[in-house]
C-alpha cells in the first residue's frame, strides 16, 4: 500500500469534512476513483494519511474524510546558488591597477570640479537676480502676485542651488 503524507495547510478545505463521521470498524472505508481512505489523525502535528488500516484509525482516533478531493502541490525547485566566484574570469579581476584607479579619479575630480564652477556661477546669477529679496518688476509684472510668485521662485532656485554646491564640495572632500 503506498504511503501518502499530507500538509495540514494543503487540506484546510478538507478539514470541514472530517468532522462529519468516524468509520466503524465493521465498514470498509469508501473509495473514490479508485484511491484509498484517507484519514485525519489529530496530535501535534495533524496528520493526514491514506497508509492507515480502519482498525488502525480508529484506535488512534482518526477521522475519516469524505466527499473532498485531495490536491497535492508540489513546490517548485530551489534554484541552486552560483558558485563565489562566478564573475571573475581570473583571480586578480577584483583589484583594479593603481594607475588606472588613480585616472579614474582625476577624471572623476575634474567632472566634479566642472559641475561645481557651472553651480556657483548659477548661484551667483540668481542671487544678482535675486537683490537681496527685492528684484527689479520685469515688465509682464503688472500684477503684485505675480511680482511674489517670481520672487518666490527665485529664493527657491538659490536654495536648492547652495545645497547642490555644498554637496559637490562634499563629493570633491571625499576624493582628496
């Protein structure tokens, strides 16, 4: 007879129907499409088995159940892990030569110190623009509000602006 386990969360819409009758010993368990008897045994863990004789069942107590199909779903394999060093060709790919690193970062400090002259000199246009708060009415101004929105604007434009330039320094202090 083949053995058969099954999880207790597989069978939760079984469970219903196990509490329905216990068999007796003098009946033989019911077959469905051909397969055995399968019982609910209580304990901890619950176990569910097709394996059990009906004398057998009813002196551990189980139950069995009736009128629901069982499904068994079977996990989908674990992919198995790529060896360590899968991405290095050679053992030495892990270290780049110091001349190299070394034009890397003189690049990387240049593009920085490029990015940084380009923000300081928008910072200073916008705080020229900006008069201290009070910037010249351009001419489609006519209305205050608008006047404000611009304004508003402005003092916006030089706060982001001074914090991208603090955090270009802070970028050129970590390669030096």
């Amino acid at each position: 007879m083949k053995r058969r386990l099954f999880d207790i969360g597989m069978l939760l819409a079984a469970c219903s129907a196990a509490h329905a009758q216990t068999p007796s010993a003098s009946t033989p368990p019911p077959q469905q499409g051909g397969s055995a008897a399968v019982y609910r045994c209580p304990g901890p863990p619950v176990l569910y088995t097709d394996a059990l004789t009906v004398k057998e069942a009813n002196e551990r107590g189980c139950k069995l159940i009736e009128g629901t199909p069982i499904t068994i779903v079977q996990m989908p394999k674990a992919r198995p892990a790529p060896p360590a060093n899968a991405g290095a060709s050679r053992p030495g790919d892990s270290k780049v030569d110091p001349t190299a690193q070394r034009q890397r970062d003189s690049d990387a400090r240049r593009i920085l110190e490029g990015e940084l002259k380009r923000e300081e000199d928008k910072l200073a246009t916008l705080k020229r623009e900006y008069n201290n708060g009070e910037p010249e009415r351009q001419g489609n101004e006519r209305n205050y509000q608008t006047y404000l929105d611009r304004v508003a604007g402005l003092k916006a434009s030089i706060t982001r602006s001074e914090s991208d330039v603090a955090a270009l320094k802070r970028e050129l202090a970590k390669l030096q």
